[in-house]
C-alpha cells in the first residue's frame, strides 16, 4: 500500500466524519477543492469538480447551516441527517479512494466511509435531542455552532493535512464510543 493510497483513505475518512457534523458542506468543500486543482478525485466523480455541482452544494451547506439553527427543526433534519450522513460518507470515500480494486473501494466506502458519517450523526443527533430535552431547544443554538465549525475545521483539515485528518476522525469515534458506554444502560441481572 503505497503514502499515496493511505492519504486518499485519511481524506475520505476526515471527511466522512466531517460529514457526520454537517451532511453537504464536506462535499461543497470537496467539490472547492476538486474544481481549483487541490485535488483530483476518480474518473467517475469529477462531476464533484464541475461549476454547476460546485454552485448546488454550496447553497445547499448554507441552506442546511442555517436550518440547523431553528429549534425543533433541527430534531426533524436530525431524523434524516443519518442516513444522507451515510450514503454522503460512502460517496465521498467512493471519489476520493485511488488504485484499490473495485472490492477494497466499495468496501471502505461503506464501512469506513458510510459508517464513520453515520456513527457521528447519530452521536450527534442525539446530543441536540438531549439539549432540547434539558434546555427546552434554547441551548441547541449552541451545539448547531460547535458542529459546524467542527465540519468546517475537519474538511479544510481533510483537504490539506488528510493524515491528521483521519487520526482526528479516529479520535472522535473514540470519543463517541467512550461516550456509548459511559451512559449505555445497564443489564438487569
């Protein structure tokens, strides 16, 4: 396995978790970086670097950024951030992964890609849950912030520093896992 293969598996990793936060920003980010020449992606998903696709996926962060910010509608787009968080954790992994045979590609991209996205939109639709239980969705606000700027923050990361990219995705479904088991509930014996 050459750097360069294990560098495509980082960003799709990084960005997968970025997903997690926010479904089309790590792809509007994708798609930046793929229209400028920061990266090349595979022949079958340069339509990612095509100015239509670039002007889509930009409104379509903004559009879900600022959704995120209403109160009981960020619980609704909760219910189907984790699914689209999957499918768009596979779709990235499946643009960014290079020179692994078909089997090996769509493997990491369902498991390490749809899987990581999934893992943290799930982890995080349910601490907004949580902060409409405890604050009545006046603290929701607050988390819709630290997701987006931690989406922000762990794309352009993914972009330009993908390694660190994927040990900071592996630490945070550390962190997620930490978290299951702290508050899983106990067996009746």
């Amino acid at each position: 396995m050459t750097l360069e293969i294990i560098i495509s598996i980082c960003l799709g990793i990084g960005l997968s978790a970025s997903v997690g936060f926010r479904v089309f920003f790590p792809l509007f980010v994708l798609s930046l970086a793929s229209y400028f020449d920061v990266l090349q992606l595979n022949d079958a998903w340069i339509w990612l670097s095509t100015t239509s696709a670039l002007l889509t996926l930009g409104v379509a962060s903004m559009v879900e950024v600022f959704s995120f910010f209403v109160p009981y509608i960020d619980n609704l787009l909760d219910s189907i951030a984790v699914p689209l968080a999957a499918l768009a954790g596979t779709v990235i992994m499946l643009s960014t992964v290079i020179d692994l045979s078909p089997v090996i590609t769509w493997s990491l991209a369902i498991i390490a890609g749809g899987g990581t996205a999934a893992a943290v939109a799930g982890t995080s639709g349910a601490t907004r849950l949580t902060s409409t239980v405890t604050t009545g969705g006046m603290g929701n606000p607050i988390v819709s912030i630290l997701e987006t700027i931690t989406s922000i923050v762990l794309s352009v990361i993914s972009i330009f520093l993908p390694i660190l990219a994927g040990i900071l995705a592996l630490f945070i479904l550390f962190i997620i896992y930490k978290l299951y088991t702290k508050f899983k509930t106990p067996s009746v014996k």
